[in-house]
C-alpha cells in the first residue's frame, strides 16, 4: 500500500509536471510580459477546501518595493536547501528566467533596474482585490492571516495597531495567530484581540503564573467546509520573551510546546477533523522539524522568517506552504478531502503585482480614511537616495548600513549595533525618502537609541550569542531574524563552527586596529529589550542624519564581514 508521504510526493510530482501550484503559468506568462490581472488569478478549482493564507503584513498599508534576500544561509540538515537558495540558484532552481516578472517578484538580482520596469508591489487594496477573486469562485474559503500584522509603520505604530486591526476586519480573515503584536503591550493586545470578529489562536500561549492555556487565544478552531471538517490550530511565535521585551507581556509564556501540539492535533482529530492545518509563526526550518516531531499535521502556513516559495516543501507527512511578507503575496490553497484525509492538493502562489491587481475601492477608501490623519506629517521628504536601500538577508543590507551611519554620527560613537529584523521596504535609486520610509525601517514601541560603552570581550559574547540564535544547526535553538548589524566594526564568521567559536579578526573599522578585549568602545545601538533605556528614538536619529546629508549614499565601508564555513 502507498504511504502518505510517498502519496504526497507523487502528488507534488505531479504538481510540478502539469503545472497545479499555478506558479509555472504567471512564470511564463511574466516572462513574455503578458500578465494581467485575469491571468495572474487564474486558477483550476480543486477539491472540496480553500485555504488562503497571508502573513508578516508588517502594517505596508499601501504598495512597495520589497527586495528578496541575496544571501539566506542554512546549516546543519537545512544547509542548501530552500529556503536558503538564492539568486541564480533559486531561479535555475525553479525555471525562472533571468530579468522576468518573476524574476523581479522571487529574486533579488538586478533588483533596481527590474523595479523600475516592473514597478511596486503589495498593497491591502490589492490583497484585498485577490481575497475577493478568490471567495467569488470558492465562498467558503478560510483566510488565515500568520501575524506580524500590527506592526511596522508609522501610522501602526501612531494608532497602537488600529489601523490595521481596522483594514484586516474588512478583509474578513477567519483566524490569525501573532508575533510583534505584543510588542504593543499586554494591555492593548488584551484590548484589541477581545474585540476581534475572528479567532485570536495560539496553542502556545500560556499564562505565566499557571503556566496554562489562556482563555483569550485559544489553542485552535474547527470550520466545516465543503462537508469536511478543518482544524486551524495557532501557534505563535516560541521565543518572544527573548527575542521582544518580555516586560511589556509578562503575564503571557510562549515556547514552542511539541507535547501540547500533538495533545491538540489528537484532541481535534478525535473530534472528527478531517484535515489540521497548523497557522504558524515559528519560521521556515522550525516548521519543517515540528512537522516531523508532531503526528498528523497535514498543511503548515508558515510564517516569521518572510520566505516565499513557489512550491510547498514536504516535510515528514506534511505540506509547509509559506506566503512571503510585507504584502507581497497571497497564497491560495485548494484541498481534496475525502474520507478523513487529504486525496491532494492545487496551490497557487499569487504575487501582488501592484500594477497588474486593480485596487478594491472599498478597501481603498478605508485605508485613505486610516492614514488621513497622518499624511502630511509622514509625507514629509527627508532626503533623496543615490543607493538602493534594502533590508533582508542574514547580514548588513543597506538599510541597516544607513541606520548604523546615523548612529555613529549622530551619538558620537566608535561602533554601531543594529537589530537583525528582517521587516522594512526597499527604496530604489532616484527615489525620495520620506518620514515615513524612515518609520517603515524603525518603527517599534522600544526604539530608544541608547549609547554606552561595551568591552571588547563584551562585544564579542554579542556576537556570538547572536551567531548562535541564527546558525545553530538545531532549528529549535533558532529565533529567526539574522545577524545584528554593525556599523564601525568589522569581523569574521564561520557559521559552521559551534557556539563561541564563529567570530573571529573584529576590527575597529575607524583605525583598522584588532578589537581589544579589555578595551572599551563607545557603542550606540537601539532596539535594546531592556527596561528604561534612555536616548532620542531611532527614527529622529535616522532623520537627522539623513537631513544633513540631502543626498543618501550609502557607505558599505563601515562594516566588513567575511563569512565562511557556508
């Protein structure tokens, strides 16, 4: 008898050889510059469920340019393998052709000259446009939304998340789960999920003082669709007390919690579930060990670490589908269940073209009434950038470069430390930076930009404790996000090496003298998860800086980093 993994690999075989996940027919059609919006949504509905799944929003309200990663590193038994291919590799991996839409949209090489003939990208209007198609030929279908989704702009960070909590009630979604929403504290949080008209779902959040599950997120849903039953269990980003400010939820525990997953997929599958779909927030190579540590998961909607794939990836007996960031894409899901399990499976991964996706006008409208309040403040032009600035890799985008040159001169420091997030827009050559963009990159609740003095034999249990959280070659040992960023200091990484032997040759940029273990430096940096921390916030520092400079371009010399054991 065939297995289900041998099952579903035949099925993703035979996916990729007639073209079901939908991606080789927008490829092609990018590739001829033909796509309009009919065939970019064209789909052959499948089976008897849609899922449509969106995740890491970061509050891009509006369309954007987003650059994809140029490095993305795997270790241990993730080591080259997506999602940690790319550039040619990812393109000759998936039959892309070299300057396409696709290209464009999946890729980051030649990311400037492609954005200016394919244009931006996203856009709630435009999500909401293709949430619409989608429910027009499948009304039933489950919008799942993976979390990240309170957080990242301006008007996000003004509003306390309302905005957003506003635009995403219009688009109907069936369930979310959540990451930096906490960040907004506790009591917000509290405040905005109790008047949610969707389920707030998380198996893993606990409350600290019973260590038990907490009546506000519950630990998953059941949906009847197509006469089937669906269980959508939450899970939540594991390490927010070490990755985010624990103060600012410390009635909530979070944690990965394999046991009370498998209780929960137990739990509903005795209840008659049919499928069980895990909305997640672990990131990528989190998912595909739980996947194989956790019986009877059938989809995982991966989310955290803004992968997007054109394909889904099998991991032990389940698919891992994950839907990228910012807005970028929408990913529609179609499943055959019969007879308590899933027959297949047709998916499509929708790329929010924003000059292809008309926009909703309902949807348009609500987010003009969002942002009204805010336009003349955040419109305000800063500078212009010479420079493509971006952020999104496992080391200094130059985003980050740029962040880090502000706090050098700005608070008069030898070394600058920048958090390794991957959220922020890109902006190309030629463009204006806004007061918004700079929000775009900095916006949080702890973006205090403090300055203090550091060790050298300080600054490097930094960097390897870092190291360590991205490169671990046990995915649980992983917080997602990369590396910090450093502005001033240069140094060597051998990711392959175990913890406290990657970093290696720090140098202070400014002399080019080896990093002196008992001397200390003045460090600023920003976005510390210490309570009380003193100084302006990060996004008046980045202003100034960029005011005084008119023009933006971007100086890569400030920080040096070699890598090797990859």
């Amino acid at each position: 008898m065939i297995s289900r993994r041998d099952f579903l690999q035949v099925g993703m075989a035979a996916s990729a050889l007639l073209g079901t996940s939908g991606f080789g027919s927008w490829a092609r059609l990018a590739a001829q510059q033909a796509l309009t919006q009919d065939q970019l949504l064209e789909f052959d509905t499948f089976g008897n469920v849609s899922l449509i799944h969106v995740t890491d929003i970061h509050a891009q309200l509006k369309p954007i340019y987003f650059r994809e990663p140029s490095v993305n590193i795997g270790v241990g038994g993730n080591k080259g393998v997506v999602p940690h291919v790319t550039g040619s590799d990812f393109r000759k991996l998936y039959g892309i052709e070299d300057g396409s839409r696709s290209h464009y949209a999946l890729s980051s090489g030649d990311f400037a000259s492609l954005a200016q003939g394919y244009g931006r990208v996203g856009g709630m209007d435009r999500v909401a446009t293709v949430v619409k198609a989608i429910r027009a030929d499948r009304p039933d279908a489950i919008l799942l939304d993976g979390g990240d989704t309170w957080h990242g702009s301006y008007t996000c960070l003004k509003t306390q998340g309302q905005d957003m909590v506003n635009v995403m009630n219009a688009l109907e979604p069936d369930a979310m789960t959540f990451h930096w929403e906490f960040t907004l504290g506790s009591d917000r949080v509290n405040e905005l999920v109790e008047g949610l008209p969707f389920a707030a779902l998380g198996q893993n959040i606990f409350d600290t003082e019973w260590d038990e599950p907490t009546d506000l997120f519950p630990p998953y849903k059941m949906f009847e669709r197509g006469g089937t039953k669906i269980a959508v269990i939450g899970q939540a980003f594991p390490y927010m007390p070490i990755a985010n400010p624990g103060w600012m939820f410390p009635e909530y525990a979070f944690g990965i919690r394999d046991e009370n997953m498998q209780a929960m997929v137990d739990e509903v599958r005795a209840a008659g579930a049919e499928c069980v779909v895990v909305l997640s927030h672990n990131g990528f190579d989190v998912d595909k060990k739980m996947a194989t540590v956790v019986s009877g998961i059938d989809v995982i909607l991966s989310g955290h670490t803004h992968d997007a794939l054109p394909e889904p990836v099998l991991s032990g007996e389940t698919l891992i589908f994950p839907s990228g960031s910012n807005g970028k894409f929408v990913t529609r899901i179609d499943l055959d269940i019969r007879d308590g399990r899933m027959m297949g499976y047709r998916s499509k991964l929708i790329p929010i073209f924003s000059d292809v996706i008309s926009p909703d006008a309902d949807m348009a409208a609500l987010i003009d009434e969002q942002r009204a309040p805010f336009e003349a403040d955040m419109g305000q032009v800063i500078g212009q950038t010479d420079s493509l600035l971006y952020r999104r890799g496992n080391f200094n985008g130059t985003w980050d470069d740029l962040i880090c040159d502000a706090l050098l001169s700005e608070r008069e420091a030898e070394i600058a430390l920048s958090p390794g997030v991957r959220w922020g827009p890109s902006l190309i050559p030629g463009q204006d930076i806004t007061r918004e963009d700079i929000y775009n990159v900095t916006s949080m609740t702890y973006g205090k930009a403090y300055r203090t003095e550091m060790t050298g034999e300080f600054l490097k249990v930094v960097l390897e404790d870092v190291a360590d959280n991205i490169f671990n070659p046990d995915p649980y040992y992983q917080q997602g996000g990369d590396m910090v960023r450093t502005g001033g200091l240069g140094y060597h990484i051998d990711v392959g090496q175990p913890q406290g032997s990657r970093i290696s040759n720090m140098t202070l940029l400014g002399t080019g003298e080896p990093i002196d273990p008992a001397r200390n430096y003045v460090v600023a940096g920003w976005a510390s998860v210490n309570e009380n921390t003193e100084g302006p916030q990060i996004w008046d520092v980045v202003e100034s800086h960029i005011a005084k400079m008119g023009t933006v371009t971007v100086n890569q010399d400030n920080n040096s980093v070699v890598v090797t054991g990859v």
